[in-house]
C-alpha cells in the first residue's frame, strides 16, 4: 500500500525556502523601530534639558534696595563680628611680573532661620588705605541667601596684600555667614584660580547693648 504524499500550501513552502530572509526582515524592522524609540527619548531629553538650562546673565552690582534691613536699631543686634577676607588684585608670576586677578567677594547666610545683618564692607589696599565702602547702611540677608561684589581685573588699587573687611550682626546666636573671595586669572591659555575664607578678626557683643 503506498504512503499518501502530503501536500503544502504554496504560502507555506515560500515561507519554508526564504525563512532566514524574512527573519532577517523582522530583526531589522525591530532594529529600526527600538533605535527610533531611543533616539526619540534623547531627543526629549536634550530638549528637556534647554528648557531647565538657565544661563548665568552678566554680572551687575546688586541692587541694595532688595537687601533692606528696615529700622531695626543697634540695640536688637547684640551680636557682632568682623571679618578680614583676603583678596588679591594680582599675583607675582615669571620672576616678578603681575598676573592681574578678577575678584568676587561673595556672603552667604548659612543659617536656616535667622536672618543675618551687614553693617559694613569696606575694601583695603596693600598700604592698609582703604579704597572703597561698599554700604552707607545697613542691609539684611535672609536664611540662605547670598550677596556678591565684584572686583574687576582692571581695578589693580589693591595689589597683592589687598583685603576686605566685613562687619556682620544678628539678633541672636546663628551659624556664622560664609563669606569668602574667589580670584581668577587668565595670560595667553594658562588660566589660574583659588579663594580664600575670612578669619574672624573681632567678635563682641555690641557696646550700646554692654552699656546697659
């Protein structure tokens, strides 16, 4: 008795003679549809990126008004402290020839609830003359904020030993404000930078206040 001869349908035996080409098809279609999917992610992503990206503006010297301190008298500031700040309008490189330096005086509240007061700021030269004042009152900083000045490379009326002085008070104990220079400098491509923190140079209570 002979063995009955299966039939395929012609579908089925195109499929069988060009399996590995439609595979290959499919892996490239799959291919195709996940490297547009991650290239579309990254596109959202790097325009999600510019929206978030603020660039920094210019600097411009602040504006004291959003500083106001109101009217509130020596007597409610019991707590006072100066501070030397370091500052460098140039240094010395190449056997004596001056690099001049660009420099920020930078005061941040670090404490998380008081607010701290600037009494005054005033800029020493090398010779320990003062150069400028930077107040003519007083000024308030809230919890974490943050006041810059800024000295140009151009302004060299310091020189190397130049200084800062800043006079601080608060109402009550606080953590003490971070007040710090930064100092950068450019000749050709080299380029350097460093800062310097301030050092307590007097710490009294107020003397309206002792006088009581």
């Amino acid at each position: 008795m002979r063995q009955q001869k299966k039939e395929y349908s012609t579908g089925l035996l195109w499929l069988l003679d060009n399996w590995i080409g439609l595979f290959l098809l499919v892996f490239l279609a799959f291919g195709v549809i996940v490297g547009g999917a991650l290239y579309l992610d990254y596109r959202l992503a790097k325009i999600e990126d510019r929206l978030q990206y603020v660039p920094p503006s210019s600097y411009e010297p602040p504006n004291l008004d959003d500083f106001q301190a109101g009217n509130i008298s020596l007597e409610k500031l019991p707590i006072r402290q100066l501070v030397y700040v370091p500052s460098y309008s140039h240094i010395y490189y190449h056997g004596g020839s001056p690099l001049l330096l660009e420099t920020t005086l930078s005061i941040r509240n670090i404490d998380l609830d008081q607010p701290v007061y600037l009494n005054s700021i005033e800029y020493y030269n090398t010779q320990g003359k003062l150069v400028k004042k930077y107040l003519e009152q007083k000024i308030k900083l809230a919890p974490l904020q943050t006041i810059e000045f800024l000295v140009e490379d151009r302004n060299s009326s310091g020189g190397s030993g130049a200084n800062f002085l800043v006079e601080w008070m608060s109402e009550s104990e606080v953590d003490k404000p971070l007040i710090e220079t930064v100092m950068i400098g450019t000749s050709g491509s080299q380029a350097i930078s460093f800062s310097r923190s301030g050092v307590d140079v007097s710490s009294r209570r107020n003397e309206s206040v002792q006088a009581k």
